[in-house]
C-alpha cells in the first residue's frame, strides 16, 4: 500500500477514535488485512497510535463539558487493573487465537449493535456537568 493510503487510513480511524466510535477497531484490521501485520504488533501499534489521538479528543471533550468527571473516577482503577491483565494475557495467548478472539469479540459487539433494543437518545440530564453550564 502506497503512502497516501497509509495516511488516509490513519486519517480516517483517527477521526473515528477521536469521536469514539472505534478507530483502533478499523485499525487494527486494517493492519492484519492490508499490512499483513500480526495480530499482537497491531494491537500495540494501536495503542501507540491511539495515544497522541485520545489526548488530543480528550482536552476537546473537556473543554465542551462532554466528561462525567464521577463516573471516570469510578471506573479509572479497574480500567488501568484491566488494561494490565489484557496485555498480559495477550502475551500468552498464540497469535493465531489471538485473532479469532478479537473477530470474535467483533462480531459479538457488532450483533449486540445491531439487535439492542436500547434507545440511544441521550438528553442533558444525563450529564449533569453538561447540563450545570
């Protein structure tokens, strides 16, 4: 793949990431798929890709009010216990398997997306700081 799809692909699952919709979900295929990358370099090159990403996201959303500041506090410590046990694990898990987890981990959440009867719709009482503005 020449530089300018290199870039276009950056270019596009950082928009994605940045709005939370899972650009390091169309990255990391993109590199099993296209790069011929392995599964365990995708994912950590996702993550370093995602870094610089979130930050930037983070500071707008921030800044708009869009963060539940209580709700990260509660979930922070069991996000970073995970993140740790994850990488770990992956470690163990052979390549191979390592894929199918993931495709299977995709399909699982796309199907959920497409048959959950959830209503999507937020409103400002949702996020209280939002609504405090």
């Amino acid at each position: 793949m020449n530089i300018f799809g290199q870039a276009l692909a950056g270019f596009l699952t950082g928009v994605l990431a940045s709005m939370g919709l899972g650009g390091g979900f169309i990255l990391v295929v993109w590199l099993t798929l296209f790069m011929n990358t392995d599964q365990r370099t995708a994912q950590g090159i996702n993550v370093l890709f995602f870094l610089p990403i979130a930050f930037t996201a983070l500071i707008m959303h921030l800044k708009n009010g869009l963060i539940n500041k209580n709700l990260v506090k509660k979930l922070l410590f069991g996000g970073v216990v995970g993140a740790a046990i994850g990488t770990l694990g992956a470690q163990l898990v052979a390549n191979e398997l390592l894929r199918k987890l993931f495709a299977l981990f995709l399909i699982g959440f796309g199907l959920r997306e497409m048959f959950s009867a959830k209503n999507a719709k937020h409103t400002e009482s949702e996020n209280p700081e939002r609504s405090a503005e």
